[in-house]
C-alpha cells in the first residue's frame, strides 16, 4: 500500500505532528462547509462581520468605562476642592442612610445650614462629608450616588389657617 504525503514528509523529518494535526483540522473545516451547501467566502463574509460588530460592541462598552471614570474623577475632585471641614464638632446631626440611621458631629451654624439646605451631606470612599449645596446639585448632575441628604432650600411660608402659627418652635429640638 502507499504511504501518503503526509507520512512521507513526517518519515522525512520536513514536517512536524503540529502542523499535520492543523492541515488535517483545515481540510475537515473545508468538507464541513462543502456539506452544508455554503461556499467558503459566504462563511469569511459571516466570520468578518461578527467580528466587526463583536469589535464595535467592545469599544462601545470601552468608551462607556471611560465616561464613568471621568465622572467619577469630575466627583471626587468636586467634593475635596469644596469639602467643609467639621472640626470641633460638638452637635450630633442624624440622617438616614441605606436605611440606617447615621450620626455626624457638626457645630452649632453647620447644623442650621443642613437643616435649611444650604450646605448637603455626601460620600466620599465611604466617609460622609459636607459640601456647599451648589455642589452637591452638580455633582447631582453627574451622578445622583454620593448625595446622601440634600435638604431643599424653604421660604418661611406659614399656611394662612395654621393653628400653630403663633408658636415658636425652637430652634434645638431634636427629633
């Protein structure tokens, strides 16, 4: 019986086990897609637009990370350029966060500014700190995560028919 090529060329030492291995793969690959009624440059036109759009997907999703990287770096800078500093702090300011009720020392005028909005509570790597609400509305813009209490600012308007109206309710009661 002859001995093929293939085994010639390996007796010969011309070829290796890999490559016979890769020439017998391509040429099954070739009889599968004769079998199967398409031609070999319909499935190379398939293979190259999947890849395209596999390629075109994955950038998508590349410049997506990116945007929220910057963002997320637009935040942090946001917040230690115009962080509050809460040092001597004697007053406990209470707020609810992720369903927990938190506690922050703040002074006696930082405490009046939370009430009335104009300063707001945010995270920063899991520390909470306070920031002008001008600030806290941009980074709002952003992205909504880091606010943890943003009070809004109220004129002092008392209903007309408010029973209480004549009470004044004092300033350090504490809920």
């Amino acid at each position: 019986m002859a001995i093929s090529l293939k085994d010639q060329l390996l007796k010969a030492g011309l070829a290796d086990n890999k490559r016979a291995r890769q020439a017998d793969h391509v040429k099954r690959q070739a009889a599968k897609g004769k079998h199967e009624g398409e031609s070999a440059a319909l499935a190379v036109q398939k293979a190259r637009e999947a890849q395209v759009e596999k390629d075109r997907e994955a950038s998508r999703q590349f410049v997506l990370q990116q945007e929220q990287k910057a963002v997320a770096a637009q935040i942090r800078q946001l917040i230690e350029a115009h962080r509050i500093e809460r040092k001597g702090g004697e007053l406990s300011y209470q707020f609810t966060h992720e369903r927990k009720v938190k506690k922050l020392l703040v002074s006696e005028p930082q405490q009046y500014q939370l009430i009335h909005g104009q300063i707001a509570i945010v995270t920063l790597d899991s520390q909470y700190e306070l920031v002008p609400t001008a600030i806290a509305e941009k980074i709002q813009q952003r992205d909504p995560s880091p606010i943890v209490l943003l009070n809004t600012r109220q004129a002092s308007a008392v209903a007309d028919d408010d029973p209480y109206a004549d009470y004044q309710i004092p300033d350090d009661l504490m809920w």
